[in-house]
C-alpha cells in the first residue's frame, strides 16, 4: 500500500474515533438527562427506592415542651406530617411524654423532607401558633416541639364614663342612657390573662344579649361583625366580633377593645343582662373541610361542629336605661 493510502486511512480513523466519543458523550448527557427527569418526577419515597438508598427512609424523635414553664418536657398529643402532604399524618395523635429524655418516634420520614409538627390537646396546650417546621437531615434527629399551657383564669373588666367595673365573677352595672331607637356606647372591654405562666389565644368578642331583646345593634369601632356563623351563636341576637388577627395573649398580658356602641330597638331598653364572651382559636384535626389535616378555629369541622376551645364568659352585664 501506497503512503498516500495509509494516509487516508490514518485520517479516516481519527475521524472514526471523533465522531464515537463524540457519540458516546452525547449518549452519556441524554442518559444522564433522561434518568435526572426520572427522578425529579418521583416522590422523595420513590427517589429513595429508585437510587437504592436503603439509609433515606429514617426516623426521627420528638418531644413537646412548654414555652410558659422555661420549656419544662410536657405530656400532650403530637401530630406530625409532610409540608408536602398536609393530609397525610406521620404521628396521628400519639401522646408524648412528660418524662425528661423521654421522646416519641416518628418513623418513614426521608433525608430531606420537612417536618411539620404539632402539639395540642384542646384543654391543656395550644400548639406554637406558628407550627413547627424541620427539614430531616439525618436518622435519629431529635426535634423539640413548643406549646403553651392555657389559662384556666381570665380578667375581665369593662371600662366607661371613667369608671371600672370588674365582671370576671359578679354581674356589674353598665349606665347606659338606651330610650327607644336611641345610641350609646362603652369606652372598651378589657381581658387579661391572670395566672403565671399561661396563655390565652383571642380571637373573638362576643356579646350574648337575651331573646326578645330590646338591644337593636351592638357594633364594635373598627371591627366588622362576623358573618361566620357558628353553634356557639344561638340565635340571630348574637353578636361576634373576631379579630382580623388573632392576639396571643401571655402571663399577666391583656387586650383592650375598641369602643363598643349599643343602639336601642323602639322600645325602651330596661335593665337587660348580656353575657360577654372571650373566646379563643384552637387547632384540630380536620373530618370535613380537609380530612386529617391541622386546621385553626373556635370549634371542630366534626358532622356535628363541636366548641373546641376555651371560651370565657364574664358575668352578665346590666345593660339598660339610667
């Protein structure tokens, strides 16, 4: 064979081997490509079986602790699920323990993932009104979970004309000036948590007036009546007030409301009790609205709706004319 032909057949080799490394690299990015887009299309559970990373699924311990009583270890029931996953609960009402070192397990969680936790139990602990987030990054992560014991003693007091007048126990007077169709209205209402280490998570005022009343309209500045209607309201004479935010009330802190307006019907009000409830927001475990998921309210979204928190009434109040 001539040079030349050797020439030519050097230089259709080089071409050769070009074109297959170029070729296999090219395959190597649309494997590597095709098999990302596999996996970015799985579940964290399903990419952990797909890459045989046996270590991913791992469990994780919890306690729950009580921000009002220097994060002492309380007893209460934790729910726990995936922020992706709201429904699907990791820890459907396990109880924690209230022994120092002692935690619960939350198992089948993935490296990655994030945790959401909850403690309550509707009568002792509110959840952190923020719930807790934690994105798992080992076996074995041990995750505290803040909650906060409830009052079992409210303040109230109403505030009028320079005069205090305190309705936590016994019925107090209120001197209205209500002739018929005529207005008058109450500087505020005051309530306070009055215990060490408690809490108290307003959402709504409510005024329970009798039936057949002669009060035509209550109205509180600056906060619209709810429309919400709920079983606590037992009839139409009901007035709600909840608050665009609920306020988180702690030791010894108390809330001051708006003034609050009274308007007679035509007839003369005479001396007419009216209850005043504080009622609070609780978190449950939804049946209806989103089945097994955390929700907030005043009371479950159960077929039959159940009052679920810790509502205070003050004595009645004496509303009438002078």
């Amino acid at each position: 064979m001539n040079r030349k032909g050797i020439n030519g057949l050097g230089v259709a080799l080089i071409i050769f081997m070009i074109f297959v490394s170029l070729g296999g690299s090219f395959l190597g990015y649309r494997y590597w490509q095709t098999t990302q887009t596999a996996l970015e299309l799985k579940t964290p559970e399903e990419r952990a079986v797909q890459e045989g990373i046996a270590t991913s699924l791992v469990s994780v311990k919890a306690r729950t602790i009580d921000k009002e009583t220097n994060n002492a270890q309380v007893s209460t029931t934790l729910y726990a699920w995936l922020k992706s996953e709201p429904t699907k609960q990791l820890s459907n009402g396990q109880t924690t323990s209230a022994t120092a070192g002692t935690d619960t397990t939350i198992s089948n969680v993935v490296v990655g993932d994030t945790l959401v936790l909850a403690g309550f139990d509707n009568a002792t602990y509110y959840p952190d009104p923020t719930f807790t987030e934690e994105v798992i990054e080992r076996e074995g992560e041990l995750i505290e979970v803040p909650v906060h014991a409830i009052t079992t003693s409210l303040e109230m007091k109403i505030y009028d004309a320079g005069s205090e007048t305190d309705i936590s126990s016994s019925a107090g007077a209120v001197n209205l000036s209500l002739g018929a169709s005529e207005t008058d209205d109450i500087d505020w209402f005051q309530v306070k948590v009055n215990s060490a280490q408690k809490s108290f998570y307003l959402d709504s005022v409510v005024f329970d007036v009798p039936a057949n009343s002669n009060i035509a309209n209550i109205q509180m500045e600056g906060i619209t009546e709810s429309t919400e209607k709920i079983n606590f309201m037992k009839d139409t004479a009901d007035y709600r007030f909840k608050l665009a935010e609920p306020v988180f009330l702690r030791e010894y802190q108390k809330w001051r409301s708006p003034s609050v307006v009274v308007t007679a019907s035509g007839t003369d009000v005479t001396t007419e009790d009216v209850g005043v409830y504080f009622m609070d927001k609780q978190a449950y475990s939804s049946v209806n609205k989103q089945p097994g998921a955390i929700l907030w309210g005043v009371e479950n979204d159960a077929d039959t709706e159940l009052d679920i928190g810790m509502h205070y009434k003050s004595a009645d109040v004496q509303f009438g004319v002078n």
